[in-house]
C-alpha cells in the first residue's frame, strides 16, 4: 500500500505527499519490496531536484522580468513641478 502511495505521488509529482509518505516508511517484508522502495526513493529525489532547479529557474527569470518593467518605468521624482 506504501508503495503503492509513493508510486502515485511520484506520478502525480505531489511532494506534499512524498514528504509525508517519507516521515513514514514502514518496514518491508521481502527484499524485492525493499528494492523498490530504495528505487521509488531515488525517483523521489531526483524528481524533487528537478522540481528546484525547476523553480529556481522561474525565480530567476521573474527576477529579470522584473527589473525589466523597473528599468522601463518613468522616475517618479515626487516633487510638484510648478514651471511651465
């Protein structure tokens, strides 16, 4: 059923639920489970690397988006400027 858990969190890319799944990992019966668990495990770890490079990535460029539309916006010099 775990597995089962993290095969689908896995998929779904939710890691709410790795996370949880992770504070969690029962003792298995068999090796061959074992294995797969170690597996899954490693497939939840690269994902989660991949999801932070993602991220990390989108930061950046909002960052540079930004100061775009900073760089292009008049300055304010909050002064009344009475000549005319």
């Amino acid at each position: 059923m775990w597995l089962t858990k993290l095969k689908i969190a896995i998929a779904e890319k939710n890691t709410d639920s790795i996370s949880v799944l992770m504070d969690s990992i029962p003792k298995f019966e068999s090796i061959e489970r074992m294995k797969e668990a170690q597996f899954l495990l490693k497939e939840a770890t690269s994902l989660a690397s991949i999801l932070q490079s993602e991220s990390l990535s989108s930061m950046r460029q909002i960052k540079k988006n930004i100061n775009f539309i900073q760089s292009t916006q008049e300055v304010n010099t909050r002064r009344l400027d009475i000549s005319l």
